[in-house]
C-alpha cells in the first residue's frame, strides 16, 4: 500500500512538473518572434535591453517611469543640441528684455498620438499640472521662479518668471517632468502627480505593446510631425543583470547596448575585443571630479591642496581603473558644454613638488617615515564614496595608495547611496566624489552647487577667501540676458576654482555604446537623458 | 489530527507578529531613510521641505509605536498598503508576481525530486563504485558553486555556444528550463546526498534482514520498503528548504529577467519600499511555516511510525 503511495507520490511530482511547463508554455503566445533580433529580417527592429520596466510613462513624475520610454513618446518645447538649444515644439521663442518673459510660438502641425492637435492651451495645461506638485519639481530652478503661465491663443504660449533665469530654457530641455501629455492622457480631475490614463505624447514612437517586467514595443507615432523614424519597431526587453544583458547580446538577442551603467567596462573591453560588434564611445558627457573640503581645517590651506592634486598620478589611474573608458580629465566641466571653454593648465603628477608643498604647511614627515604630523595632530583625511560604485571605490583605493607615498594617511569609506546623498547634504565628509551632471543641466547645474549648500560642493568651498566674490558672479551669470557677461563671469568663476584646487577634475565620463553591424545611423544623443533611437537604421 | 493541524496553524500567528516587529526594527534602525531613498531613486535633490512631504505622505512622521500598530492593524486586514515607489497597490502588484516565482520554484522542487531520487538510489545501491563517487563530486559541486555563477555557466555554454535555449526572459517551456535547473541544482545535491545516507542506514534495519531471510527480492525490498522510509527526510528537508529555495529564487529570477517576486523584493529593498518589504516578509513566513507543517503532515502519512509512536506516547 505505502509503495503504491510513493509511486503515486512520484507519479504527483511528475504530472506538476508538466503542468508548469505546460503553463509556461501556456503564455508563450506573446511577442517572441517579434524581440528576436535574429527573427526580425521582415519587419526592422531594433531590440535593446534595460535594466527595469519603463513603467507607468508619466511625463511629469520620476521613477519608476524611465527616462528611455519617457524620451520616446514626449518631446520638450525645445531641444539640447551640440551644445545649442534648438526648436522642438516650440518653433521660436522671444525673451523680454528684463529677462523674465519668455513667449513661445508653438508649432502648429503637430499631433498627439492619438489623433487630436498640440496647442498652446495643452502646453499650459501641462506646465499647470508641473506646477501642482510644485514641491517635488523644485530641484529645477526654474519651477520656483513660475509666476504665470498663459495660452495666448493656439499657438502662442507665454511664460512669466519671477526674476530673470537664463537656464529656464535648458529647464524646458530636460526629458522630465516639462513635457507634454495629450488630452485624453489626463486624469479627470487633471492632476498628473497621482497618475495617467494614458502615455499619449507627441514624440516618434508610441507604446504599442506592453508585458509589465518583461518587454515593451515601441513602434512609429503615425502622426508624428517630424522626420519619421527609420526602423519599424524598437523592443525594449527588461534585463535586471548586466552579465545577463552581455550575454543575451552574444547570443543574439540584442541589437544595441546603450544606457549608463548598462554593462560593466570590462564588459565592453570584451565585446570589443571580439572584433564583431561595433563599440563607440561618446564625447565626454560629464567630469568626475574629487571634492576637498575646505571646512576641514587640514584642506583649508591650499598647499595641501595643491599637494594632494599633484600627488597622484591622475593618468594612470583613470586609464587602470576605466580601463581608458574614462579620460584624464584637466577641467571641473567638460569644455564642449556652453560657458565652460576655459583655458587651465593641467596640474602636472610632481610626487616631489607636492613633498615641498607640504613641508611647506608645515607638515612634517617623522624620522622613520610615514604619516606627516603638524602640532602633533597626523595627516589623516577620510574619503568617502558610494559603495556600489566601483570605479569609485578602485579610485579610492588608488589615491589612498598614491598619497600614503606623500605621507597622507587616508581612510577609505563606502557607503550605501542614501547614507551618502545624506552625509553630503550635512557637509560630513573631508573629500568626496562629485560627478558634473551634464547637458542639458551644466552649467547651471554645477553652478547653483556651487551657490547653493546641500548639493555637496557650496558648504565644501566655505573656507575660500573668495567665495562671496564666487557666489556674487554666479548670480550675476545666472540673472544677466548678456550672453557674453555671463561667460566672462562663469569663466571667472571656473578658473578661480581650478586655482584653488578644492575641486580637483579626475576623469570626463563617456556614454558607451555596442552595437551590431546592421545597426546604422547610430548617433549618440547631445542630451545625457535621451537615447539614440530617433535616427538609428537597420540595415 | 485535526486539533494538531488547528494548533499548528495557530502558532504561525505568533511568529507572523514576531517576525513584523523584527523587521519593523531592523529598517527603522538602519541608516536610510525611505523617503530619502524615494527621492534619490527619482534623482531629486533632498530638499528639506520635500523630505518632510514624503514623509508624512508615507506616515514615517508618526510616533514609531504608532506606526507599528497601524502596519500591525494593516497586516491583519492582509491590507499591505500601496507601494512607495509605483505608488500602485502592493497586493495587486504581487499577485500578478506571484504566480511566476511559483511557477519557478515548484518545477524547481518538481525536478529536485526527480532527479535527486534515482540519484540517491543508485549512489547507495552502487555504494563506494564508479557511479557512487561521480555524484558525490556532482552533489559537492552543486551544494557549494553559487548559484548566480552557476546561471551564468549554463547560459554560457547552454545558451550562447550551443544555442538549445533562451539566454532569458519568460514566455515559454525553453524558458523554464534553465532558471529550474540553477535554482533545482543545489537542491538536488543536498537531496542525493540525503538519499543516499538514508537508504544506506534503512538497508541496516532489521525488517529489511527479515525480508531478505524471507526471500523477497532485492528490487522489491528497495522500492517497496526502503525507499518509501527513505524519502521521509527528503519531505521534512523540502518544507525547511523552502526558505532557501526563495532566497535562491531572489538570484535566479535577478539573473534570468523573471519577471517574479523576488525581483521585485529586490527592488522594494534598494529602495526602501517597506509596505512592499513587509508583504514580501508577511507572505515568506507563512509559506516557510505553512511548508513545514504541510511536510510534517506529509511524513505522517509516509511512514506510520511517527503517528504510531505519537499514540504511543499519548496513551
């Protein structure tokens, strides 16, 4: 009877493990054939992975919706290109001679997705739904400064500031939370921030079909009023692991690897090695640079500043730790981003010179070596870094090596991220990594860092002598209509602190990007939030 | 019968609460706030008065005794709230999760069993010889290589040099196969191993002696006696592995893009979405205890010697 039992026990195992292949097998009937890159020879598809769903696609929130699907279907009323601000929806704009009224002419022949017409009275009635959840938008200086919004007539949109703000039209460049949702995307009592009905945007491509945490398609906006995309179907597949997104790419399944972050620089360095992808690296899209805090009495003096910025072979590292993934960098902000062409001459690696600067400031290495000492307190410092991030934390690791050899005793910390935005926002740290945010964000940016304590960089500069003179021409770059004022002043600003080494350039970080050989026209996007499918071939 | 189950039943309740307070204190007392964690996942500036925004809109400026009763209060209407992050209602989100990781992990144990029981089997009847000792190097293999790597391996030569199956994803029967194998693997080792051990000491028991003296057939002996007691442990081991079986689905699921629970766990984690953390830890214990009582029940019923010596010792 028992044996009878531990058959039918077996026979049980055997009937469940069918039926959940059959079950899976059961909602096979889904895309398949469609996000194969191999099988799609019939219809044009460029298949990528990312690594989360795209989410609910609200053009006014942040995460979980992405900023790749958002980029797709919702377009800015003008656009960031090649380190100019061009016309998007809006086909020309005039600004006030006081700085503070900007009226837009809206282009006329566009559609939304779905069919009905973009006009100013949509424009306003999306920048109002911005301005409802106000609070959570006021990290782009623009939206406190809103003091009206008007829809002049169809095609005639105007915007009143409170004060003159030159970056307000890089603010509208941006792929959230100032683009534009149609009508019947709306909820009814039109309050974006609690969701949408529907993503119905004016952009090239539209959502055509959606499997949550799995894949998404995008296919062309038939109403689109520009140039018409050149592929017939873009398929986002939901990649969680960046081994995975290689792997899935080796075998095929992927046309494109394009996203910071999406895989690992020795990933790239593989795929590129095998001589059958096309690997591409960017311009550089932001600099990486090391934050030595001046309210720390040791950094105050600027020959221990100085002392440390030559005391490390900048080179070597970045091209040891991104593998020359990343660029020596000699600029606080990369120079093809606007106002920041600045002339600096790079700080040469003097191991010996930055011995002298620091005998200099009177720390003194003891007799048997070591760590220097001044009024019997050492020279220790602590550099504190995000711990998922690996580049960081080999750089860490490299400087610590580097400046034990100039008698500097540095104490290496990673932190998970939210305890690191938090110790940067209360100014606890000696040193830091503080990474420029890039176009369409820099200058300006960078900036109001600068000017304004909590974003890591203000508090940081306190102990300058000339930090009032800084912040006064911040403002003055920021306020004045004068085009060429404002790069005098935020040149001024730049080389001042280049001079004063509390802010030392370390690497220009560069979009990667790998790619089959059928894949064609891949242009890499001058807005660091948008993505490179608008023009892209398959051939 | 029914009053142990009644009683058992009972008792996840206590460990249902214990384990709501545990994690309630171990998120307070880490350093992240899950409004600031909200904010950074969303790239936005912690500004002050934002902060406070969030925070109140997810009930974090409450006393911290309040707080615990009302997520209490929540837990018992089985109402987990609304996720932080999606905003959507976690409930919903997981019940369409859900069903993936079962799916997963139950052609996981589906595949343990079957694979591990011949395997068991043969390593005892062909104890100390060739075959033997090629699945104790098997069953070393599989209880120690991580399981990530070992997703990684199989896709690799599996899917990428041999092409037989999908690198990822979830849609068909091919699909299946590859995050079952990774998540099964370790199972399976730990399971012949077990089989093994005890088949060999049931091959020791007196009734076995008895039956071969009566003449009975090796064959019949083994299938029909031995393995039946054997595989008692196996049952008890599966309601304990079960726990680990989830933790490895958290893994397998991250590396072969299955759209489960375990991802989304992941992602409630990183960015402190605790209605999400508190389902996720809500639901393990009750299958983790559930799955333990379910395995008692089951070797009750295997081998009637447990119940008979419960009666005994309740008479």
């Amino acid at each position: 009877m028992f044996a009878s039992k531990g058959k039918k026990l077996l026979q049980g195992l055997l009937v469940l493990l069918v039926i959940s292949m059959v079950a899976a097998g059961c909602s096979s009937n889904n895309t398949e054939k469609s996000a194969d890159a191999g099988g799609a020879q019939a219809t044009k598809t460029i298949t990528m992975a990312w690594p989360r769903d795209i989410g609910p696609m609200n053009p006014h929130l942040y995460n979980p919706s992405q900023l790749l699907a958002q980029s797709m279907i919702y377009e800015p009323l003008v656009s960031y290109q090649d380190g100019k601000l061009v016309p998007a929806l809006a086909e020309s704009w005039t600004l006030s001679p006081d700085g503070k009224v900007y009226t837009f002419k809206i282009r006329s022949n566009v559609k939304f997705s779905d069919g009905t017409a973009f006009n100013a009275q949509l424009v306003k009635k999306n920048m109002d739904a911005v301005l409802h959840n106000k609070k959570l938008h006021t990290w782009l200086g623009m939206i406190p400064l809103i003091e009206k919004t008007e829809a002049l007539d169809d095609t005639t949109f105007r915007l009143t500031l409170t004060e003159s703000y030159y970056p307000a039209l890089y603010d509208l460049a941006v792929v959230r939370p100032v683009r534009f949702l149609g009508e019947a995307g709306f909820p009814e009592d039109g309050d974006t921030s609690k969701g949408i009905r529907s993503p119905i945007g004016t952009g090239p491509w539209v959502l055509s079909e959606y499997k949550k945490d799995e894949s998404a398609t995008f296919t062309p906006n038939p109403y689109y009023w520009g140039e018409k995309p050149k592929v017939d179907k873009v398929v986002v597949k939901v990649i969680p692991d960046a081994e995975t997104r290689v792997l899935s790419f080796e075998k095929g399944d992927l046309d494109l690897i394009y996203g910071e972050g999406l895989i690992s620089y020795d990933a790239y360095k593989e795929l590129e090695s095998t001589g059958k992808y096309v690997t591409k690296l960017s311009e550089p899209i932001a600099t990486r640079n090391l934050v030595l805090n001046t309210m720390n009495a040791k950094l105050a003096d600027l020959k221990v500043r100085q002392a440390l910025s030559m005391g490390f072979n900048k080179e070597a590292m970045v091209e040891g730790v991104t593998l020359g993934l990343e660029e020596k960098a000699d600029n606080i902000l990369p120079p093809n981003l606007p106002y920041a062409n600045i002339k600096v001459s790079p700080v040469k690696y003097d191991v010996e010179q930055a011995n002298v600067l620091l005998d200099e400031a009177g720390w003194k290495l003891p007799s048997g070596g070591g760590v220097r000492e001044k009024d019997g307190q050492a020279l220790e410092l602590e550099l504190m870094y995000d711990k998922a991030d690996l580049t960081m934390k080999a750089m860490a690791e490299t400087l610590q090596a580097e400046w034990a050899g100039i008698g500097v005793n540095l104490k290496i910390t990673g932190v998970e991220l939210t305890v690191y935005i938090q110790r940067r926002k209360a100014n606890e740290f000696d040193m830091n990594f503080y990474s420029t945010f890039g176009a369409p964000y820099d200058p300006h940016s960078f900036m109001t860092a600068v000017l304004q304590p909590g974003y890591g960089v203000s508090d940081t500069l306190a102990a300058l002598p000339m930090k009032a003179e800084i912040d006064k021409k911040i403002k003055e770059g920021m306020a004045t209509t004068d085009d060429k004022a404002r790069t005098g002043l935020f040149g001024s600003v730049l080389t001042t602190l280049q001079e004063q080494s509390s802010i030392l350039p370390i690497s220009y970080i560069k979009q990667m990007a790998v790619y089959r050989d059928n894949v064609a026209e891949f242009k890499f996007p001058s807005n660091r939030d948008e993505y490179p499918l608008h023009g892209i071939e398959k051939k | 019968m029914g009053v142990y189950i009644g009683k058992r039943v009972l008792a996840i309740i206590p460990i249902i609460l214990f384990s709501t307070l545990l994690m309630f204190v171990m998120i307070r007392v880490g350093p992240v706030d899950p409004a600031e964690a909200y904010l950074a996942a969303a790239h936005i500036q912690p500004d002050d008065e934002v902060l406070a925004a969030k925070r109140h809109e997810f009930g974090l400026d409450q006393p911290l005794l309040t707080q615990y009763i009302q997520s209490v209060g929540r837990l018992l209407r089985l109402d987990f709230g609304h996720s932080y992050l999606s905003n959507m209602p976690v409930w919903g989100e997981v019940a369409q999760k859900l069903p993936t990781t079962l799916q997963l992990a139950s052609a996981s144990i589906v595949l343990a069993l079957v694979v591990s029981i011949p395997l068991g089997v043969l390593a005892a009847i062909y104890k100390n010889r060739l075959i033997d000792h090629v699945i104790r190097v098997f069953a070393y293999i599989g209880a120690c290589v991580p399981v990530f790597w070992i997703g990684y391996l199989l896709m690799f030569f599996i899917s990428v040099k041999l092409e037989w199956l999908p690198v990822e994803g979830r849609g068909s029967v091919q699909h299946l196969i590859l995050p079952s194998i990774t998540l099964a693997l370790w199972l399976i080792a730990i399971y012949a191993r077990l089989l093994r051990t005890t088949v060999l000491e049931e091959l020791k028991e007196a009734y076995v002696r008895y039956a071969r003296a009566r003449g009975i057939k090796e064959r019949v002996i083994l299938y029909k006696y031995v393995l039946r007691i054997a595989i008692a442990p196996l049952i008890t081991g599966l309601g304990i592995n079960l726990g680990k079986l989830l933790t490895g689905a958290i893994i397998v699921e991250q590396v072969f893009s299955w759209p489960g629970f375990g991802r989304y766990f992941i992602e409630a984690i990183i960015n402190r979405d605790i209605p999400v953390i508190q389902c996720y830890v809500m639901l393990s214990v009750c299958v983790i205890a559930g799955s333990n009582l379910i395995a008692d029940l089951l070797q009750l019923f295997l081998d009637p010697r447990i119940a008979r010596k419960g009666r005994a010792s309740q008479g």
